[in-house]
C-alpha cells in the first residue's frame, strides 16, 4: 500500500542535524516506493538555497535536488 510521508523542516542546514536527518528520512521513504513531501519553514528554507555548503559536511542543498530528481515534492 502507498503511503505519503510529510515531513516539516524548520532548521538550518548546518546548524544541527535535524537538516540532514529530515533529507534522510525522506530518501528513505522514497526507496520504499512512498510519497514523501517536505515542507521547508522558517530556517529550513535555507535548506533550498543554491550554492551553499559548509566545507566537510554534507550539501543538503545537492541532496535535496537529488531527491526531487526521485519524486519527492518540496514545498517551501
């Protein structure tokens, strides 16, 4: 059966791990073959922002874009 995951992002990028546990949350979904929404509020709409990055940590802008190339829908 087809689920839909919605998840709410409202931290920064790099700020903690709540950024880079929410896009993974979300590939996870999306390899079990489920809808999977993002929903980027107040800091985590930084999440979206092209050319960013934090030297040694993870791009979660590149991330995100990689996922929406899989299906999963943002909303920002």
């Amino acid at each position: 059966m087809l689920k839909t995951m919605t998840i709410i992002l409202w931290a920064s990028p790099y700020g903690s791990e709540h950024a880079f546990s929410a896009v993974r949350m979300a590939e996870a979904g999306l390899q079990r073959g489920h809808r999977v929404h993002l929903h980027a509020t107040g800091d985590g709409i930084h999440a979206f922002t092209a050319g960013q990055g934090a030297k040694g940590l993870p791009n979660i802008e590149a991330m995100v874009r990689g996922l929406m190339v899989s299906g999963l829908s943002v909303d920002v």
